[in-house]
C-alpha cells in the first residue's frame, strides 16, 4: 500500500509528531525536511514537526518539552473540566529544565503510568493523577465521574490503581457511576461534605430524580443548557405539582448555584433539613 505524502500522513495523526515516529512510519529524513523548506511544516525543538493548522494547545505543550496533562488533556478528549481559565496544562520530566510560560500550569510529577516517548498527551491514568492534585476536590471528584461516565475506564480498575498520591486515592476510593454529569458530581460531593446522606438517580412517580436527600426531600439539577423551550418548562411543572401532592418537596438549582453559588444552595438544604422537609410525615 502506498503511503500518503508526508505532510497528508501528519494531519492524519493530529498534525504533530516527532522525527523518530515518522522515520518509522517510513519518512525520510528528506521527506521532512522538505516539508519544512516548503512551508507546510514547522520544526519545533529540532525534533518535533507541526503542521501550521496543528492544535495551538498541544503545540504548547512541545514547545516546552512537555506534554498536554490534568483539564487541558481531559477537555480534548470530552471530559467535563471546570470552565476554562485559559492556561494549558503541561506535565514534564521531573529533571526537565526551569519552564518559563505564563499561560502554563507546569506539572512536574510523575503519574503512576508509565509514558511512551515522543507522546503529546498523557494517558487517562495520569492525566486522572494530576487533575486530583491539582483541581480542588469537587471539580478533579466531577473530572473523574466524566470519565467513568463515557465508558473510559471502570471505577474498580481505579481503585487499583498504585496511585501515590492521597488526593488520587481518595477520589478513587469514593468514585460511583451514578452522576449523569459534572454538575450532579459536584452537587454530590458537596451535599455529602455537608454530612448528608444523598442517593442518586431514584425513580418516583415514573420520572428520574438527580438526588434524594432523606425521603421526601427531592433535587434536580438544571443544566445550563436547560430549559430551552416552554414544553420542557411545562412537564418540570406538572411533575414537580405531581410530587409536592404526594407529600414530596422538590428543589431545583441551576448551573449556576451549583458552581458559581453554593452558599446560597447549602443554606437552602440545611433549612429544609432544618424543618424536616426530608423526612416522612408521621403516622397516626
């Protein structure tokens, strides 16, 4: 099978690769640097080739000897991440050299799984590893629910894992595949920092619910993209009527309490604890 002109192989395997990979895929020391001399490729660190249009965030990463790590690797992939800040996440060599970039977050340890050379990106495991040391803890708790959400890996092959780290083991010992999403993740680990007991996805009435505190006390959760016609608005109603008539009381936080105002989302919980909302009217 004949192979495709440099350049056309590069794009195919994501625009950046280092000269020992393309040599064995069967490139040329020629081949390259005529890709270079013609302007469709750029040589980065004498060893790295970038074509022009390559990803701006992984090219970061190689400028600086490194590679994409923690949110930077986790939002690439699809992963919830936290809203970004703009900086890029690089893991390097513990012996590497001083790291200068005010757009970068440097890593400087080690995951607990072993890299191939010439990689652009840390494998899940590590990146999993840095994003629990280097995220707080309700957001690096919600990174890792995502990507046992997508099928990526097993909770019970995390927990295996010699992680090294405290913050890592923790999260994996916790870690469930309940939340549906980032925003439930955190709203979990938030509700049981408040040393409440939560369970998640508990059908009532024939609907879903994201978290029940007690037994009458039900939360959904309101993403930001919720709510984006009035049919949808009209059907939370006739639930939320449906339950509040079976005894239930239902509270719902959007996107933004969540993440943005937890305060006023855990002064709201402990009052409605505080008046036995969660708890099964007495029988006489």
């Amino acid at each position: 099978m004949r192979r495709p002109p440099f350049t056309a192989w590069l794009r195919e395997n994501g625009g950046i690769a280092h000269s020992a990979t393309a040599r064995g895929a069967g490139y040329s020391q020629r081949a390259m640097a005529d890709a270079v001399a013609a302007g469709r490729v750029d040589r980065v660190r004498r060893s790295w080739l970038v074509t022009r249009d390559a990803d701006a965030v992984a090219r970061s990463a190689i400028e600086v000897g490194g590679r994409l790590t923690c949110v930077s690797a986790a939002a690439r992939w699809g992963l919830w991440v936290p809203p970004s800040d703009g900086l890029v996440h690089v893991a390097v060599k513990p012996t590497a050299s001083r790291v200068e970039g005010g757009s970068l977050v440097v890593h400087w340890g080690n995951g607990p799984m072993p890299v191939p050379p010439h990689c652009v990106e840390d494998p899940l495991i590590d990146v999993l590893f840095h994003v629990a040391r280097c995220q707080s803890r309700r957001d690096a708790f919600a990174v890792w629910e995502s990507a046992v959400r997508l099928g990526m890996v097993e909770p019970s092959e995390l927990a295996r894992v010699m992680w090294r780290s405290t913050a890592a083991a923790d999260i994996a010992e916790h870690l469930s595949a309940l939340s549906d999403s980032g925003l439930e993740s955190i709203f979990v680990h938030g509700v049981r920092a408040l040393g409440l007991a939560v369970r998640q996805q508990v059908w009532i009435d024939g609907h879903p619910l994201d978290a029940v505190i007690g037994e009458r006390l039900l939360v959904q959760l309101d993403g930001f993209a919720h709510h984006s016609n009035a049919q949808d608005r009209r059907r939370d109603i006739r639930a939320d009527a449906r339950l509040a008539l079976r005894g239930f009381t239902t509270l719902r936080f959007d996107w933004y309490q969540v993440m943005f105002d937890w305060a006023f989302v855990e002064r709201t919980l402990l009052l409605a604890v505080a008046q036995g909302l969660h708890l099964a009217p007495p029988r006489f």
